[in-house]
C-alpha cells in the first residue's frame, strides 16, 4: 500500500499564501530583533523578549532564527542584496570604482525610502559587541568575496584569476569601514551621517591612492 502524507495536498494559492505568511512572520521577528538590539542592546535582549516583542512564542522564533546571532546576520547580509542589485544595473560603460560608488548612493538611497535605518545599521550590532567578533570576521571576508564576484559578473572578469575585483571589493569595504568607524566614534547614530561619512570617503579614493597628497591646511 502506498504511504499518504499526513498533510493534505495544497493548491498553488493555498502554498503561496503559507510562504507569504512565513516570510512576514520572519519580517516581524528580523525587525522586532534590531528594534530591541537598538533599544537595550545586544546582550541585554533574549530570543524570548524578540519572540514576545512580535507577538509569538520563544519557540515560534526558533522555528525562523537559531539564535540572535543569526537575527543580525540576516539583517547585514539582506541590506548588502540592495547594493549588489543596484551595482549590476549600473551602466555598463561606467567604470567599475564609480559604479560602486554610484550603487552606494542608490542604495543609501532606497534604505531611506524604504525605511530601514535601523536594518542598514545592523553591522554596528556586530562590530559594536565582543561575542560578535567571530561572526564579524567569517562576514567581511564572505563579504568580500561576494561583491569581487558582482564586480567581476559587471566587468567579464574572474576574481579566481583575476586579482582585481578582489583588490576593489577589499578597497571599497575598507573604506565603509572606516566611515563607520568615524560615525562611531563621533557619537552619532544618525545613518544619515553615516551615509555621509560613507560619501565623504568614498570621494578621497581617487585622490588618496592615485593623486599627490598636498599639506593638510592648519587653521590660524
């Protein structure tokens, strides 16, 4: 006798509708997360507290998320998808510097559109708490790896043998590291000064690594 399965079959409504339910209970969860990451911290918020904040139980949450740890990087790696989309429809004619840098913008752009400051902040949650630092290491590097690979899908290139999209993907994320390092320290936690720092130094690029450094004026 052949095995039934112990759920009905579903029509094809009837499991988009289920996997449109999940993803906005995993939406729910993501952003309850951050929102109390920001609020009280990362180590002073529990899987119970996020499960609660968007009105489900702890063990709801597990079926989504394994641990807080992978609430935020979920976040980090869902806002980079943005500015991945927004490089590959990049003119194909720009060259490849000024189209990241042009993404960035659209992208920053879209974040504020959209509403989702407190998702496109997430990686201060990593580099802002110790337990995190592993993650934050296995992240850049994967990072990394990933925008040389969108770099080299928009300039025919292979960053296996090709050493370039690698050495612009690592420029450019050292870049965004240092302006948020500076947007850390500054005190801010504004994005929109982020974005600006991110702006700022994104500009000196062309001039720090190819161009001749004249003396910084010194003020009277």
């Amino acid at each position: 006798m052949a095995a039934t399965s112990a759920e009905p079959c579903q029509t094809p409504a009837e499991a988009g509708l289920r996997e449109r339910k999940k993803a906005r209970m995993r939406e729910s969860l993501l952003d309850a997360g951050l929102r109390l990451f920001h609020e009280r911290g990362y180590q002073g918020t529990t899987t119970e507290e996020i499960a609660a904040c968007a009105g489900v139980s702890q063990r709801t949450f597990f079926r989504y998320f394994a641990s807080k740890e992978d609430v935020v990087l979920e976040a980090v790696e869902g806002v980079d998808e943005y500015l991945y989309a927004a490089l590959r429809s990049r003119p194909a004619d720009e060259p490849p510097f000024t189209a990241l840098r042009n993404a960035m913008h659209e992208h920053w752009g879209y974040l504020d559109r959209e509403s989702l400051h407190i998702q496109g902040s997430a990686m201060g949650v990593i580099t802002g708490n110790p337990e995190l630092i592993d993650l934050n290491a296995r992240y850049c590097l994967s990072r990394q790896l990933r925008l040389a690979g969108v770099i080299g899908e928009r300039t025919g290139t292979d960053p296996d043998t090709d050493p370039r999209p690698g050495v612009l993907a690592a420029v450019f994320l050292s870049v965004i590291t240092s302006a948020h390092q500076a947007w850390c320290g500054s005190g801010s936690r504004d994005t929109d000064d982020l974005a600006e720092a991110i702006r700022d130094r994104l500009a000196l690029v062309p001039e720090v690594v190819c161009g001749a450094w004249e003396p910084a004026a010194t003020a009277p």
